[in-house]
C-alpha cells in the first residue's frame, strides 16, 4: 500500500502553504527591519522549503524528498529562531511605527 497520497492531501498542502507564507513573512520582517538581514534571508531560503511546488520540483529533479517530520521539527526551529532568538515582536514594532 502506497502512503504518498496522504502525504499530498489538500489538507496537508494548504498547511505546507500557509506555514510556507508566515516563515517567508519572518524572513521578509528579518531581512528589512532586523539588525541582521543575513538571519532573514536564512529563514525565506528554509520557507521555500514548505512550498509544494518546490518540494515536487526537489523530487522529480533529485529523487529525494522532504520528510514531514522533518518540516515539523524544521518548522518548530523557524519558529523558536525567530520568536525566541530574533525577537520577532520586537521588529513587528519597529516595523509597524516605521509604516
């Protein structure tokens, strides 16, 4: 029995996109109000890799794929980098007075 096709369920893809987008967001937040733009283009590279499109690109092209719970643990470090470390809420601010 094959496992792939609840791996690609529209549920699973809407969530590999939406987290894609927030981490691509934190990245974006990083690399223009951030005191470390090298920091935010690291988080928009690893963003890229929730994106569906890309991951089957990175499939057909090498063979290898990403398994999900290495997106969960990549997508728990994303986020503890950028709240904990980065200090995300701090450069929302910044950001939001900036506008």
């Amino acid at each position: 029995m094959n496992n792939t096709s609840n791996l690609s369920s529209p549920f699973a893809n809407l969530v590999s996109w939406l987290f894609g987008f927030i981490a691509l967001a934190i990245g974006m937040v990083n690399i223009f109000w951030g005191n470390d733009p090298g920091f935010g283009i690291f988080i928009s590279l690893l963003a890229l890799v929730f994106f569906p499109p890309l991951t089957t690109f990175i499939k057909d092209k090498t063979g290898l794929s990403i398994h999900r719970v290495v997106k969960w643990v990549l997508a728990l470090f994303i986020l503890w980098a950028a709240i904990g470390v980065g200090e995300l809420f701090d450069k929302i601010d910044l950001m939001m007075n900036n506008l």
